[in-house]
C-alpha cells in the first residue's frame, strides 16, 4: 500500500457508494516474504490483512472466482493493471485467470491497456481473444475519460 493513496482510495470508495457503484475489491491475496520463484506462499482473507514482513503479490482464489463470474457477465470490459506480479510464477495465476475469463466473455467488447497487462495478455496466449490492445495504459483511461489526447488531436482533421 502506498502511504500517500491511502486519501485518495478513501474517496473513491465513498464516491462510489454515494453513486451507487458496486466497486470489487480482493477477497482474498497470495502474500508471500519477497518476489522469488522458490518462495513459501500463503493464502490470506483481505479482511484480516497482510502481516508484517509480508507483501500481497496476488489475487487468491476467491477473488478470481468473484471476477472471473463479474467478467463473465459484463458487456464492456476494461483492464488495466495485472492482478499481480505475474512475472514470477507464484504470482501469475491470478492475471493468468482474469486473463481467460476477458478472452472468454466473447459477447463483450475488451480493452486492454497498460504495458504490464498487454505483456500479460501475450503471455497468455490470448491477446487475439481481446478486442482491443494499447501499451498507453494511463492514455487509454483519459481518452474512455473523454480527455482530448495530444497524439490523437494531431491526426483529427479541424
């Protein structure tokens, strides 16, 4: 967690709540000591935190089933951000899992942005599964915001 989004994730809760908004949070995590291959892991409910000297390094299974049935229903779907370091193979299941359940809610529209994710989805194997795929993770999101883009603003005839 860091320190200083802790103000900010307060009021995107309340924000949400006062709309309305269902906003998933993770059930439960994977924490392990440090990002290692050969790392002991465990799995721990959110609601009774990470202990000290641990790291949440992963989605756990609850939350990927809860997801994965969110997913399933959805008719849009945007994904930026992978459920966890799933670089190292302790950690990927759950990016791995979100990864099939986008790819197989083939009646939505999918979009996918951010490098992580995209290097995500490729290791997968699925990335021709997404409708759509953009490296520009934080471009993506201002440009479904409704933000003008600089780039794009360039190529649109005035």
């Amino acid at each position: 967690m860091e320190d200083d989004k802790l103000e900010l994730a307060k009021s995107l809760l309340q924000d949400a709540e006062s709309k309305k908004v269902r906003l998933l949070l993770p059930l439960d995590n994977v924490i392990a000591e440090k990002i290692d291959a050969a790392a002991k892991t465990a799995i721990v409910k959110t609601d009774d935190g990470i202990p000290g000297g641990q790291m949440g390094l992963d989605i756990g299974p609850e939350t990927i089933a809860a997801f994965s049935k969110e997913i399933a229903g959805a008719r849009t779907i945007v994904w930026n951000g992978p459920m966890g370091v799933f670089e190292a193979a302790p950690f990927a299941k759950g990016t791995m899992k979100i990864a099939e359940a986008v790819a197989g809610n083939r009646s939505a529209t999918s979009i996918v942005g951010g490098g992580d994710s995209v290097a995500a989805v490729h290791q997968s194997g699925l990335a021709s599964k997404i409708t759509h795929i953009s490296t520009g993770g934080g471009a993506s999101l201002e440009f479904l915001e409704g933000k003008k883009l600089p780039g794009v603003e360039a190529l649109t005839d005035k």
